[in-house]
C-alpha cells in the first residue's frame, strides 16, 4: 500500500468512502489529564428559529465542520524583557498566584534564539504540546489561528502556523507565536482556544473525524525514525518520501473506548 504524500498520486487508487479518519493522540503520559481532546468548531451563534439565521446556512456548517480547536492545556501570562546582558528572557507576570509552576512553565514554554527570529525586533517564542495528529490516507494539517473566537483583549502578535502531511510525518505539535508588540503582555486562560487544526484531503467531499487513537508499538517505533529530524537537515520535507516507503500500511487504530467530541 503506497500512501502519497501528494494528492495527485492518488488518482489510480480506488475512491475512498465514509469519512476521512484522522487520529489524535498524545506523546507523553505525565499530567495528560490537562489536555483536552480536539473540539470540532461550533458557532457561538445558536439562533436557529429563522430561517435566514447564520446557524443554519450550510456553507457556515460546511466551513466549520473542517476546523478542530486544541484549547490552552493551562494559564499563561507573560511578558518580554531583556537581562543586564541584552539576551531577551520570559517573566511569568502571574508570579505567586500562578496556577503552573515557574519552572513547569519554563519546561513547556521557551524563547525561540534571537538569530532565529523571522523578523528582526519581533520574538518568537513555543509552547511545546504533546498532540500528534495521524492518517493512514493523505491528509495534510494546517495549523492557524482561532480566527472564529472573539478575544476581547487580543494578543499582541501573531501565531506561527504551518502544513505537513500527517500521514507520513506525524509529530508532536507547537505553539509558536511572533511577539509583534513585546511591550504588551501575553495572557491566555486555560481552556481558550490555543489554535485551529485544519485537514485537506484528496476528497473534499468526504467529511473529516477527528478519533482518539492508540498509541500502537508500530506507532511509536515510526515516530521514533523520524523524531528530531529537524535537528539534522534544514528541509524536513525532503524526507517524506524515505519515511513514507518505510511507513507500515496501517498505523491508525481508534481508542474504542474513549472518541473526541465531533
């Protein structure tokens, strides 16, 4: 079975049917009780006794449908400064009456190198996650911005997004945000929206599932070849194919017991 990390190569194989299964998972067990599972998005608008009501335009349903929301896993309030040296750092702006702890915080959340920083005066900084996203057909994941929720305090930057095929590079997901304003604080509670995950398929047609998925021993050794990649070449992307024809046909195996909401 050949997976295709391009949709075009998929045009000889038989047409799928049914939904599109994505599986979700987590890397790593500690405290994984504060991650929620991914939400489909739903309107917050639920006026649906007219007609004409936006809750009920299908091209409204549609568009949601396709988007899941990974909540913040807990609270973040942080600012920018610079030490006596001019190396910029974090301070946690909650201090005692933070939920997390200081050096929680500082082992999940990170100021990115300052010559990494796309635009000079403008830090970048990640919250590392444990999600990992997966299929056993080609899917590519787009992460972006919560656009459809309404901060009335928005933040004072940008996030950094991205697209991979999920498929033949399952990883574990970041966070990662451009502090275009660092003179302003960045505050998210627990349970906001953190990003959108977003699935594009050879099938546009078919509807997307979000599953809870086992973390299989074929699952784990794959993500073990091609864990940390990133610290050795500078095009990850030049590798799909190599992981894809070392790839086991089936990776994704629905938790029976336990299925995302949506």
């Amino acid at each position: 079975m050949r997976l295709s990390v391009t949709f075009e190569n998929t045009t000889e194989t038989p047409e799928g049917r049914g939904p599109v299964q994505v599986g979700w998972f987590l890397n790593e067990k500690k405290a994984s009780v504060i991650y929620d599972a991914p939400e489909r998005v739903r309107s917050v608008e639920i006026n649906r006794e007219h007609a004409k009501s936006a809750s009920r335009c299908p091209a409204v349903i549609n568009m949601e449908s396709r988007y899941f929301m990974v909540k913040c896993p807990f609270d973040i309030h942080i600012g920018f400064a610079r030490d006596k040296d001019g190396k910029g750092v974090l301070r946690n702006l909650a201090g005692t009456q933070s939920s997390i702890r200081a050096s929680k915080l500082g082992d999940k959340l990170h100021l990115t190198n300052e010559v990494e920083w796309r635009t000079k005066g403008v830090p970048t900084i990640q919250l590392s996650l444990p999600y990992v996203f997966i299929s056993d057909e080609p899917v590519y994941m787009t992460q972006l911005s919560p656009f459809m929720h309404y901060r009335k305090e928005q933040l004072p930057g940008t996030l950094f997004g991205g697209r991979f095929p999920i498929n033949v590079w399952p990883r574990p997901l970041m966070w990662a945000f451009e502090w275009h304003e660092p003179d302003k604080p960045i505050k998210i509670k627990r349970g906001e929206p953190l990003f959108y995950a977003s699935f594009e398929t050879s099938s546009p047609d078919r509807p997307v599932v979000v599953t809870e998925a086992e973390v299989t021993p074929e699952l784990t050794d794959y993500m073990e070849m091609i864990s940390g990649a990133v610290n050795y070449v500078n095009q990850t992307f030049s590798l799909f194919e190599a992981a894809e024809e070392r790839r086991p046909a089936t990776l994704l195996k629905p938790v029976a017991r336990n299925r995302s909401k949506g």
